[in-house]
C-alpha cells in the first residue's frame, strides 16, 4: 500500500514554526486528514519550547482553496453539522494558540482558507491574494466562523457584501479593508514574512499570549470588564517571571542613545545633593552594611507599593 502523503506540512526555521497546506493539485483544499494533521502540528508546535511564532501558507499558488467538498452533495444534515464543528474547533485552535499567528497569503485564500486567515494574529498577502468566501453560490454559508470574525474586522456592511455575494476581494482592498495588514510582491512575501517573525520571537512569550488573549476578548466585554481582565492578565506576566528578565536585559543593553539624548537624559535623572554641590563623596560602606541598607530600602520599597498610589 503505498504512503499516504503529508497534506500539511511542518518546517521549523528557528524560532518560527511554518506550517504549509501542501496539496498543490488541489489549491491546497483542506480534507478531514488536513484538518487533524494540521491540528497535530499545532499541538506540536505550542509544545516546542524553542517556536516563538507560527506562519501558516500554502505550497504552490494557493493559500487554501477551501475545504474540499468531494462527497459534501451527499451529507446528511447530522454529517453538516458535524463538518461544522470540525471546522470551528479548528479555527478557534489557530485563534486561540498561545503562540502569535501569521498567515502568509501566497494565492487564493477562499472559504475555510479565508476562515484561517480571519483566525490569524496577523496577515501579509502576495499582490497575487484574492479572497472570497463563494457558499452561498453553492446553497452554503460559511461554516468556520466566517460569519462571526468577518464583521469583526471589515464591518457589517462589507461582510454582508462579500458573504452574500461571493465577491472577490484583491490584496489592496484587502489591506484597505481591515483583512490584511501587509501587501508586498509575491518574490517579498517569506522575507517580508521572516522579518516580522523575527521581530515578533523578541517579545515574552507568557506576555505575547497574555496580549493576544486580551485583545481577541476587547470585543466581548464591557469596557469595565475588559479592564479587569487586563489587569489579571498583566499580573499572570509578573506571575511568569518574565518581566524581571526582560527588564534586566534592558538594562545590561549597551547604551545605543547619541550626545544629544544623553544629554537630555542626564538633565532628568535626579543627581545625588551632596554631588550636586560639589561636596566630596561619602566613603564606601562595609559590605555588610551595604547589604543592610538594601534589604532595609527593599522593605521600604514594599511597603509603598502596597498604598494605592491615587490614595
């Protein structure tokens, strides 16, 4: 029995775990062995402690055609609902991952194609992208959320447009419309795409997912509710440790600022009195009384955070 083939496949380029619907013969199409491999690799990659980001594309000209509907004339009102629920389960997989999502548009990107890209954190596109979400030409709607996170990022009207109709939505209007943050030449697109990888893997891990959470939610919540629920997510980073890290790293950078800026800096930061005024420096402490002193301003310090500073 010869080897199924992989339909998505994964490439790890450091940081950054790409994932490529890879059924070129069908603009890349999503079959239920798509949707459970492609779920298998997403479980991998949040697994791997090395992957900082993901990059979804497709192989070939496609991004993803669509699901593949060989068969679909023949299902059962159950076997819909349950293709459904595959889908959604698969697109809330891709928006809920704690790692960020870009997705590299590279072709057509259609139907549940376009359902992925709308789960995306972010999305550049080739000037060869095109999108549309054409189900209700075949008596169908789209099943994977697309009715949902559509209006959320293009509005009602626009959405309304492009599900009703089936209308096709180029790379520039794309961006135009809120569906794409980037359009580059399609020779640009996994350079352009690396690049912002790169700068995405700088950031905290345990702070990219705390954001990403923050931000999917921004439009579920209240506003009084939204801002509780930053606050816990700003305090799950400190829980994390990640910010003490980070902010040590800051401070052991070498100073990269001009003459001007040091300048200007040095005009802010409080100097010493005594030094001020020219008197001569104190002489330097015991090293047993150095690490009093500070374990004595450490508790001061503790004590004032505990005030409520608009008390």
């Amino acid at each position: 029995m010869a080897e199924e083939k992989e339909t998505v496949v994964f490439e790890k380029k450091g940081r950054v775990g790409w994932l490529y619907f890879s059924r070129p013969e069908r603009m890349n199409a999503l079959s239920s062995m798509s949707m459970r491999s492609m779920w298998s690799h997403l479980s991998g990659v949040e697994a791997d402690a090395e992957i900082r980001v993901v990059v979804i594309t497709g192989r070939g000209d496609s991004f993803c055609a669509g699901m593949d509907m060989a068969g679909m004339e023949r299902a059962t009102p159950l076997a819909a609902r349950r293709r459904s629920r595959e889908v959604q389960m698969l697109t809330n997989r891709v928006a809920d991952l704690s790692l960020p999502t870009i997705a590299a548009v590279n072709g057509v990107a259609m139907g549940v194609g376009l359902e992925i890209c709308l789960a995306c954190d972010l999305v550049v596109v080739s000037t060869a992208a095109r999108f549309a979400f054409p189900e209700a030409r075949l008596g169908m709607i789209p099943c994977g959320g697309g009715t949902q996170r559509l209006a959320r990022l293009v509005g009602l009207r626009r959405a309304r447009d492009m599900i009703f109709t089936g209308r096709i939505v180029g790379a520039e209007q794309a961006v135009e419309w809120g569906l794409a943050n980037e359009v580059v030449a399609g020779e640009e697109l996994t350079a352009t795409v690396d690049a912002l990888a790169e700068r995405l893997s700088m950031g905290g891990r345990i702070a990219l997912y705390q954001a990403k959470r923050c931000l999917n939610h921004s439009l579920d919540m209240d506003i009084n509710r939204g801002l509780e629920y930053e606050t816990e997510c700003f305090t799950t980073c400190f829980a994390s440790g990640e910010p003490a890290a980070g902010l040590r790293r800051f401070a052991a950078e070498p100073d990269k600022a001009g003459p001007e800026d040091k300048e200007s800096s040095a005009d802010i930061v409080p100097q010493d009195s005594s030094q001020a005024e020219g008197e001569e420096e104190a002489p330097a402490a015991e090293e047993g009384e150095e690490e009093v002193a500070e374990e004595e301003e450490l508790a001061r310090e503790e004590e004032e955070d505990e005030d409520d500073i608009f008390e």
